[in-house]
C-alpha cells in the first residue's frame, strides 16, 4: 500500500503498524513523536495503530548535541 511520510510516498505492506514503519525507517519509537493524518499517535499504541492506503504521517524526531 501507498502512505505519504513527510511528504514522500513508501510503499509498505497491508497491515503495517506505525512501528512498523518506524523498525523499517531504523527510528527509535522513544525519540520520534508521530502525526497520523494530523492527529498525534501516542507511544503506547503505535504498535496497535494500523496504517492505511494514502495515509499521511509525519515524523519529528529530537537530535541530542550542542
């Protein structure tokens, strides 16, 4: 199926999870905050959170440093 992941299209296999597509991106769940078709998708339930086809997600994630 076909998502769009800040702003570029993935294709990813039916039924795929936000952790899912985390684990394929090589992210960590604890440092990425998620916006699923513009709604905040808490940590506790990304791996419960099905993706669908031409979903929207956008992914911010913190860097450390200074």
């Amino acid at each position: 199926m076909k998502v769009v992941v800040n702003g570029e299209e993935r294709l990813l296999e039916r039924g795929a999870s936000i952790l899912d597509l985390l684990d394929l991106l090589d992210l960590n769940s604890s440092t990425v905050v998620v916006e699923l078709n513009r709604e905040i998708v808490r940590q506790p339930v990304l791996g419960d959170t099905q993706l669908n086809e031409e979903d929207c997600i956008e992914l911010i994630h913190f860097v450390g440093g200074g």
